[in-house]
C-alpha cells in the first residue's frame, strides 16, 4: 500500500474555522442546562469578546491580506479569498447562534428567575423617573448628536463604540435625507439597574435610553428609522521594529492608530432600514459580508453586567477556595523549604498567594541580593509588581517587560515606566520576538553564607487575578543546573548572549521546535523497538506543520497519542493509515486550560516538561519561551496521574475532535457505550481534590496501566 504524503492540505485543519469551533464550544457552555444560569449568561458574553478579537486580530489581517492582492496558498491548500468565503459563512452562522441563545434560552429563562431586561415602554412609574433623573444627571450631558452633511462629515468612529444611527428629514425640506449619529457614552454602564418591581431585578441598557432622547436631540428633522450599530477596527499593531528608536514611544503611538484602523466589521440591528445599511456599508467601505445583523442586543459582550451587578450565589459556580502551600515545620521560611525539595503547584487549585508570597518574601528578606523577572500580562493593581518596586530601593532588580503582548500594551507600557521610575532595571526583549516565557529568579546568601539561585517557572502570566481562573503549572526550584539555565535566559533576554546550551531548558527560538521534534521522533523509535512508547500533551493551539508531520509519523510507528488542546488544533486525527492512533479532545468548563504539559513514555524513562509554549510558529520562532522539565519522581506522578490522567478520563466536559473537524461530546459518546459509565468532570475532581474531599483514586479506571504512588525513599539518620 503506498502510503499517504504527509504534506496532502487535507491532513491540516483550517486555522480560522477550528478557532471558530472552540468558541462554538464556549457557546455550549452558555446553553449547557447543568451550568447554573449566570454563569452561562458568562459563557454567551465570553464567545461575544472572543469574536471581538478574533476579527480585529484574525480578520483584519486576513482582509490586509487580500487588499495587498496575496493569493498564497495555505496549508489547508486554501487561498486568502477562499478562506473569506468560509469564515464569512461560520461567522455569520456563529452570530445567529448566539442571539438563538439569548433570545429563546438565557433571557426568558432569566425572567422566570426574576431577573428581567426591559424597555422604555415596559417601565412603571418609578422606574420612569428613576430612568428620567438618571438621564438628566449622567446621560445627557454626554452625548454629542451629529447630522451628516457637507459641512459635517461622518464622524470617526472609534473601535467597538456603541452607536445609534438615524435616517433623518428635515420636516421643512422633506426632500432629502440625512444620517444622524450618536455616540453612546463608554464611561457609562452598559446595564442600568432600575428600582425593583414586585422582588424581580429589571434592567435596561443604556443604549435604548439613548434611544429614547434621540427625538429631543434632533428636534426639526422626521426620524424615519434608528438603529443601534458598532464597528469592529483591524487592531494589528504595525511595527517596525528595527526602524524604531524606543520601542515604548513606538507601541504607544500604534496603540492611538488602533482604535481607528479599517473597519472589519459592522454589527446593526436586525431590523434596520435598508438605505441606512448601504449608506453604513458605504462609509466604512466594506463587503457585504461583513455586515452582522444582530437579533438583539449589539455587542453581546455587555451582558457580563448581569454576572457581576446580580447578587445570586444560587445561580453560579460554588465559591472555590484554593489550597494554601504549607511549609515543613523544619523549614524557617520558603527558600529553606526550595532548598530540600521542588515544589510543584497547579493554580487555581493551589493557589497563587504562594506565587506572590515568594516574590513578596524575596523583595523583603535582605539577604536576597537581586531580582530578575519577565513580565507578559499582570493584574491592573498588581502585587508582585509592587513588590518589585519596593525592592528596587534595596537591592538588583531587572523586569523584562513585554510591551507588545496584545490588548495588554497600554497596561504594560504604564508598568514599564513605573518600575523605571522606582529604579528597576527595565527592559523590553529582543527586536523581533516577544518574551513569552515566566520566569522569576533570585540570587540569595543563605545562612550557610552559600549563594544560591532560586527559580519559579511556570506556564501562566504573572497576573494574581487570572490565576484565580486560568488553570497553570509553578515550579518553585533551587536545582543548580535548572535555575543557572534561567540565568542563561535572562542574560539573552537582556544582552542576546546566546550560550552553547541552555540544558535542562528548551528554549524558543533557539532550540525549542528541533528538541520537540526529536522527542516526538523518539517514541516513534521506541514503539519500532517494542518498548513502551505514549505521547500525552496538553497546550492550547496546536499549529506548526512540522511537529504535525512528526506526530503522524509516530502515529504510523504505533505511538499511542493522546492530545488535550483547548483551542486551534490544525491535526486531523483518526485518518487511516496517518493519525489511527491520535486521539484529540478539548476541555472547556469553569477554568480556563492553560497550561502547557508535555509527557513522553520514552522506553520506560519517562519525561514530563512543563512550560510556557504551545505547538504554534509563533511560539516556536517568534517568541523567548521556555519548557522545563519536571524531576522530582513524586512531582512527575502527581502530573502523571492525578492532573493528565484526570483530564482524559473527563467525560462531561470533554470534547472529542473527529477526522472531520467536528467536534462531538464526550457525554454523546458516553451515551452509546452499552455498559454504564460514571460521570467524571476533571476541574470538579482537582477542585475537591484541593479541598481534600476526595483522593486520586477518585478518578474512573482507563486501560492505561496505573501506578502505584511512588513514595520518596528515607533517609538514613
């Protein structure tokens, strides 16, 4: 039989339409009954943002792509056009599903709750002064009417602003019509919450109040037809960065260039005159694809409002409390803990005070001599950078500020100039390449008055918030030859001092992508040899068409593949002869996956690394990031089976990728089992594990072999 080219466009998945799929599978979440119902009006607000930046990162370049005439073919064998034609076609197909949602499932179902969204004319007595007061105090002194003609032109539109546009005539000359425009204030609530009536909760959005004064505000024109719109900009950041002089002054000025880059998008009300539409269409410049007529509320987004102004616990998640690290009773603080042993946290699960605690301690203790940190994404009123910046008037401190991590730069850029402003060392990475990987090390003389190197290393950013609903890996570790690597990463983060070997670590861009490969290349070679031979990974994209080629080959060898990727998956698994032994499945649920495990069987010697990177070109050739390996044996079998094995046996919140690109529920395929199966959710399991409420033997029985625990030998007196 000759055997199938692993270069066939057929064997990739389409990169736009799998993103597509994994917010489909967030929307199942807003529609899953078993949720409890704000958090699925959560779930629907969340598929809402993450459209908002797929077609201001995603589309706005894929739209670039074809007005600068490309036709390059991708490695689904799709041109730039056609792949407009098939996101056109999702997207559209994706917005009628979640209004779907909203209109015949969240919301009524919220109005048997008693939690009810209203309009002007459902108002009582009250509540219509309530709302007249509220307009007169805050609202109207902020909006700005605007009539379109020579001498006003259409107004620039910023990203994402709500408005409301008007089909106006002059009631004198009725001859002619015009475009009225209403920006609708950002500063504003995008929810107002009225007075109650008989114990229900009303609300009201802020844009039908606007609506509703839009006849005082245009007093001697006939408003022939309104409707709410927002446009959606290309929010790409242009850089030339080898051109630059000060990558901050570069960044900042891009960021004022975003919220006015070409439109991508026009949302508008369902019912809106068509003349309005084209004459819309015409002003933005756009397709007629690109027109998204909502069924509904414009921006989704805003229903977040509901989640957080709503005072009822029976209708969210059971408040979670993390587990807490607990030190020996030997050791006097958490660096003589490091000192004896790895440890290993998995947030939000543990939780990440103990984060925060190492770098506060380690800012405080005097006998730390100097700080070095990477800083991606952080909370706004950040802890650890407090920390660094009360350091810093004591010892070294260094921070290697990302400032072009996206929608995070104007964040950072502020945190830049704090930290330099309090006499840490800042600096912003290399031309070219974002720093992507977290890292944090510490350079301290013990009591012994030996100096060592203490490291945290870990796959999520160092963001305090987040981490309370980002599921992510910490190594705290005093390893000699694990944390004298890190120091090789910062020398290169700030000098671009490369060294021959940055062993145990393997680091992007530099010897990442070809270690991966091998390791991959080398189950392949144990499973020819008839020795044990297992791939499990866990990341959130899965992309470089080389490690796809490298894992059919060793699914042809025979590697038993087990992949957990959240989001973009470009693998097709279960072709015959190609992926037979490739399993992919997509964990969405209360947390978001986020961390990044990487198990090999390797003939019985198995290997865990842990890190900051997925499988993404990006990753591997245009970003500093750093996978790590795990050595302690008791750290290897807690990842091993308690954290990966849980989440394959999950069999509620799973998904299961077909050869299709489909994606079907574990609990459907649970379903056509003949024998009964439990039901397991893997981030219901590790939370009740963190609460000591049940133990690892909890999880369902797999036919893979498991392990007894291995247990740390004494030692002698």
């Amino acid at each position: 039989m000759v055997r199938r080219s692993l270069d066939d466009p057929s064997l990739v998945l389409n990169r736009e339409a799998s993103w597509l799929a994994f917010n489909r599978r967030v929307l199942e979440e807003a529609e899953n009954p078993r949720n409890p119902l704000l958090e699925r009006v959560k779930f629907l607000a969340i598929t809402a943002r993450n459209l908002d930046e797929f077609f201001e990162i995603r589309i706005g370049g894929l739209i670039q792509r074809i007005e600068d005439g490309q036709t390059d073919i991708g490695p689904d064998g799709r041109t730039p056009q056609q792949e407009a034609q098939l996101v056109a076609q999702l997207t559209h197909e994706f917005m009628r599903d979640q209004y779907r949602c909203w209109n015949l499932s969240l919301r009524p179902e919220l109005a048997r709750e008693g939690i009810r969204v209203v309009g002007m004319r459902d108002l009582t007595p009250e509540q219509r002064a309530f709302v007249s007061d509220y307009c007169e105090r805050e609202l109207d002194p902020l909006l700005t009417p605007v009539t379109v003609d020579p001498s006003h032109p259409f107004p620039r539109v910023i990203n994402k602003a709500l408005c409301q546009a008007l089909l106006l005539r002059r009631r004198r000359r009725a001859s002619s019509t015009y475009m009225g425009v209403v920006t609708v204030p950002r500063v504003l609530p995008r929810l107002i919450k009225l007075p109650p009536r008989n114990g229900t909760e009303d609300y009201i959005f802020l844009a039908d109040l606007v609506a509703s004064h839009t006849v005082d505000m245009y007093r001697g024109y006939e408003i022939i037809s309104e409707a709410a719109f927002r446009v959606t900009r290309n929010s790409n950041l242009y850089l030339q960065e080898e051109e630059s002089r000060n990558l901050l002054e570069s960044v900042r000025i891009e960021l004022h260039n975003r919220r006015k880059g070409d439109a991508v998008r026009l949302e508008i009300e369902a019912d809106a005159n068509p003349e309005m539409v084209e004459r819309l269409r015409g002003y933005f410049e756009m397709e007629s694809w690109q027109i998204y007529r909502t069924d509904g509320p414009v921006n989704l987004s805003r229903l977040f409002h509901f989640y957080d102004e709503t005072e009822r616990p029976d209708l969210k998640f059971k408040p979670f409390v993390a587990r807490d690290l607990q030190l020996n009773r030997k050791s006097q603080d958490i660096f003589e803990e490091i000192r004896h042993r790895d440890i290993l946290l998995h947030h939000p699960y543990d939780s990440y005070n103990s984060v925060v605690g190492f770098i506060r301690t380690a800012a405080e203790d005097p006998n730390v001599l100097s700080i070095k940190q990477t800083l991606y994404r952080t909370s706004e009123n950040s802890p650890i950078v407090q920390a660094l910046i009360e350091a810093a008037a004591k010892k070294e401190v260094t921070v290697v500020v990302e400032v072009k991590a996206r929608f995070d730069e104007a964040s950072n850029i502020r945190w830049a100039r704090s930290l330099e402003d309090a006499g840490v060392q800042v600096f912003h990475g290399l031309v070219g390449l974002k720093t992507h990987c977290k890292l944090a090390l510490m350079v301290r003389k013990d009591p012994d008055n030996q100096t060592r190197l203490y490291a945290h290393l870990g796959t999520g950013n160092y963001n305090s918030i987040t981490a309370t609903y980002y599921t992510d890996l910490s190594l705290l570790t005093a390893d000699p030859e694990m944390t004298s690597a890190v120091h090789g990463v910062f020398n290169f983060l700030t000098a671009y001092a490369e060294r021959p070997s940055y062993s145990p670590l393997l680091v992007a861009p530099i010897d990442l992508a070809e270690r991966s490969i091998n390791l991959i290349a080398r189950e392949a070679d144990h499973a020819r040899h008839g020795r044990p031979a297992r791939i499990i990974v866990k990341m959130n994209s899965l992309l470089d068409r080389n490690i796809v080629r490298e894992l059919y080959r060793a699914s042809q060898a025979g590697v038993q593949i087990d992949l957990m990727v959240r989001g973009i998956c470009g693998l097709r698994p279960g072709v015959r002869g190609v992926s037979d032994h490739i399993k992919v499945r997509s964990i969405v649920g209360r947390f978001l996956e986020h961390s990044r495990i990487f198990y090999f069987a390797n003939g019985g010697e198995e290997e865990i690394y842990v890190g900051s990177a997925d499988w993404m070109p990006r990753n591997l050739l245009e970003r500093v990031e750093t996978l790590f390996p795990i050595k302690d044996p008791m750290l290897k079998h807690r990842i091993r089976f308690e954290i990966l094995e849980a989440y394959l046996a999950d069999n509620t919140r799973a998904r299961i990728l077909q050869s299709d690109g489909t994606y079907v529920s574990a609990d459907a395929l649970r379903s056509r089992s003949p024998t009964r199966i439990v039901h397991f959710n893997a981030q219901e399991f590790l939370s009740a594990l963190s609460e000591g409420k049940v133990t690892p033997d909890a999880i369902p029985a797999l036919p893979v072999p498991r392990r007894r625990a291995i247990r740390r030998p004494v030692k002698a007196k």
